[in-house]
C-alpha cells in the first residue's frame, strides 16, 4: 500500500471512486509517483497529473461536481481539463496515443490504451503510474523498468531513443534536465541517440527550449546539464556563442584559461551562493565576447580588451533569440557583464572615493549582485591567489559601505533639477540643460562638492556664465 499524505489519499480515493462511477480507469502518472520512490517530499508537489482510459474532460466534470468546484478550465482542442483544489492543480487527460509527421512536432493524436498513454513518455522514470480505481487502488504500472533506473540513477527512454526523439526533439532536453536535476546518468543508448538526433532540435521552438535549459540553470550544479548539452552537440544548436569559448590557445609558452569551463565554474559559484536565475545568466554571460576581443601582446601575454562592454552590448541579441525577455531583467544581465570588472580595478589600498563613488552611481542595486558575479568569477586553483582575491574584495566592499554611508550614491538622483537649471540660467529646455546636470554629477561623484541640493546650486551658480 503507498504511503501518501491522508488529504491526497482522501482524494485519490474520491477520483478513484469518481472514475468506477462512469466505467473509467484513472490512474495518476509522473512526477508525482516518481517523487515518491525518489523520497522526495510529495507534499509540496502543487502539480498532479492523472490519465484515464475515456474522456479526461468528463471524468473532470464528474470530480469538479463531486468536490463542489467550479474552478474548472477545458482545453477541448487538448482533451485535457484542470481542476484548482486547494492550492493544487489537477489535470486530466484522456489515455492516447501519438503519431508524427517527419517534418511536423505536431503529433496526431488518437484515444488509446495506458500501454499507448505510456508509450509516447519521453522516460522510463516517468512513465510510472498508480492505478486509484477501488478494485486497484495503488497498484503499481511501471511497463519499462523505471523503478530499477530510478535504483541505479540512469535516464533511459521507454522505447526506442532515436523514435523517441524523432517524434518530439524537446524529448532530448528533458532528458539532460532530468538527468542534472536528479544527478542521473544518461544510459549510452539514450546519449548516442542525442548525439546523432541533436540537429532535429532546430523545429522546436525557442520558448520550449528555453523552459528546459532554465530549469537547468536553477538546478544547484547547472554545469552537469551544460557538459551535457555540449558533449551531444544540443548547445550549439540554440546558443552557439556559449560553445565558441571552448579552446586554448598557446603562443611564446604563454596559454589564457578555456573560458567555457571558466563560465561553468563560475555559474556553479553563483548557483552555490543561491543566485537567482537572472544573477546566473549574468554569470553565464560574462565572458561570452571574449572569442571575438583575444589578442596576444608579447609583453603582456594574452588579452580579451573591451570584452565587458561587447558582452554587455550582445546581450539584447542573444537574449532575443534565446527568448528571454528584454525587460529590466535582461537590462540587470546587461549592466552586470558591463561592469563585471570594475570592482576587480578597485582593489588597490589607494583607490580614491571618487572611483568608489562612480561605481556605487553606476551599480545602483545592483551592486551586491555585481559583488557577489566578481567573488563567484575566482576560479584559480591556487588557494593563496584566492584568498588574496577574496580579501582585496572584503577591502573594496569595506570601502563601497563606508562612502555610501557618506554619500548616500546608491540609486542618486542629481540633487538639481532641469527646471532649476532652467531657472538660474533663464532659458528653456535643450541640450545645454544635459550639459549643466552631466557638470553638476561629475562634481558630486569626484568629491568636489557635498551630495546635497544646497552644495550642487551654489556650484550651479557658480558655472553658470560658462553655459550662458
């Protein structure tokens, strides 16, 4: 008998009962019973899927009725339905089965069997299912062995991995998120079969492809899912400037780091800190205009110049065609590749508050973020040249609260307007107003006068015949 929480017994019983009423069996399918022998916590599953033999969008009906529930949304196009029952969300499907065009990820779509149902899985972990009719209740269905791969930590796809595949390409994403969120192996077969199906990705949309790598990204080690996309080939189908860091170069005896790998560890540095999905993009996109700016100077060895203010200007157009929106998050990732190296200038015990002020006004807040990108970009393997690293940042950080104490410059508004430019000058708008707030900035932020409105108008009048 399964051992699950009294208020999912009670209503998988219900459903069960529900099913029989009408001559159906239900069962309930994936993530949830995989979680359960996996010992995850399934009381914090919101999600549950259920399949039955008949019409999902009935069965629906009959339980909503039942529960006194009218919150009940149909996707008759789908045959699916969705009941949402005390902070969960149910969703039932009619068992079916699949058929695909070799040019179309639209499969057709027929009634079917569970066999047909569990067939078209894209895991054999996944593939698990629970029957909840009274006769049955609990009874296991695992037709693929997914309870031995689930034992031995492997991915593995029910049938055969290149048909699999064929029929949905996204099918391979799964696979690599799976195996980095549960830390499986992904059996040789299955890898093989990436290997060789990976170009087919190419008809699967963007927003589909970037659901699955986000939630590798979120996973606590993102580089096990990333070595995998890139030994397949799948990385270099939607995101090709990632795979061109790859290599060293080596010239007079002088080589620089692989920078894919550098990405990698500074991405698990991000993830380990308990970066959030935007601060990891930051991590990801960092370096990624390096390639392009490598150059080899015989005195200083080799160089990537500019490639912060390159990686900052690229990011709107990778973000574009990776589907990631181009609000204020990829905004927050561009400012932070931008300035991804100024705090790494600032680590001399004579860095003026002028410099410290410039960066503070330039961060906002996101200098905390931009702290932790810079402690998270150490890689080194040599431990004193880490902790040298690590302390000249407790210095700078040090530094950057004791002038913002001062100065108040984070997020800093010039404490001038353009109307009492306007004012003291007697003219209307123009550019000499940007000219006059730009002045006033520079004097704030180089220490020549307080950050307050009374200083920046006394020097205000002080300029002005300069700009009359």
């Amino acid at each position: 008998m399964i051992d699950i929480p009294k208020k999912h017994k009670e209503l998988f019983e219900l459903i069960g009962e529900t099913a029989d009423s009408i001559d159906q069996q239900v069962y309930v399918v994936g993530g949830y019973v995989r979680d359960y022998y996996l010992n995850k916590p399934i009381t914090e599953i919101t999600d549950i899927d259920f399949v039955t033999v008949g019409s999902g969008i009935h069965l629906a009906q009959e339980i909503a009725r039942k529960l006194k529930n009218n919150k009940i949304s149909i996707f008759k196009q789908f045959g699916t339905a969705q009941i949402k029952h005390k902070k969960l969300d149910l969703e039932f499907v009619g068992a079916r089965k699949e058929s695909y065009r070799r040019d179309s990820r639209k499969p057709i779509v027929e009634d079917g069997t569970l066999q047909d149902d569990q067939l078209r899985r894209d895991l054999t972990i996944n593939a698990l299912s629970w029957c909840l009719n009274p006769g049955s209740f609990g009874v296991l269905h695992d037709p693929f062995g997914g309870i031995k791969d689930l034992q031995d930590k492997v991915v593995r796809t029910p049938i055969d991995p290149e048909k699999t595949f064929d029929d949905d390409p996204l099918r391979m994403m799964r696979a690599i998120r799976f195996a980095t969120q549960l830390h499986f192996r992904i059996d040789d077969d299955t890898m093989n079969a990436i290997k060789k199906m990976a170009p087919r990705l190419s008809i699967i949309s963007k927003e589909r492809i970037l659901d699955e790598l986000n939630k590798i990204v979120m996973t606590p080690q993102p580089s096990f899912g990333f070595k995998l996309l890139h030994e397949t080939g799948l990385l270099k189908e939607f995101f090709p400037e990632m795979v061109n860091l790859l290599g060293v170069d080596e010239k007079n005896g002088q080589r620089h780091k692989d920078n894919f790998w550098h990405t990698l560890e500074v991405l698990d540095n991000v993830a380990e800190a308990g970066g959030d999905l935007w601060l990891r993009w930051a991590a990801i996109m960092h370096d990624i205009a390096k390639p392009p700016t490598k150059r080899f100077d015989n005195h200083v060895g080799w160089t990537f110049h500019g490639h912060d203010a390159l990686g900052a200007k690229w990011t709107p157009k990778i973000f574009r065609r990776l589907g990631l929106p181009l609000d204020d998050r990829m905004k927050y990732v561009q400012k932070l590749v931008r300035l991804h190296l100024r705090p790494i200038a600032l680590v001399s015990d004579e860095v003026s508050d002028s410099a410290i002020r410039r960066l503070i006004y330039e961060a906002g807040n996101e200098i905390d973020d931009l702290m932790a990108l810079c402690r998270a970009d150490i890689t080194s393997k040599n431990e004193w040249k880490v902790k040298k690293f690590q302390n000249n940042f407790d210095r700078v950080e040090k530094r950057i609260q004791e002038v913002e104490e001062i100065d108040e410059m984070r997020n800093w508004k010039n404490p001038v307007s353009g109307q009492d430019i306007m004012d003291v000058l007697n003219t209307g708008p123009g550019p000499v107003i940007g000219r006059v707030k730009d002045r006033i900035k520079d004097a704030i932020l180089d220490g020549e006068i307080p950050n307050n409105h009374e200083a920046a108008h006394q020097y205000l009048l002080q300029i002005k015949d300069q700009y009359l």
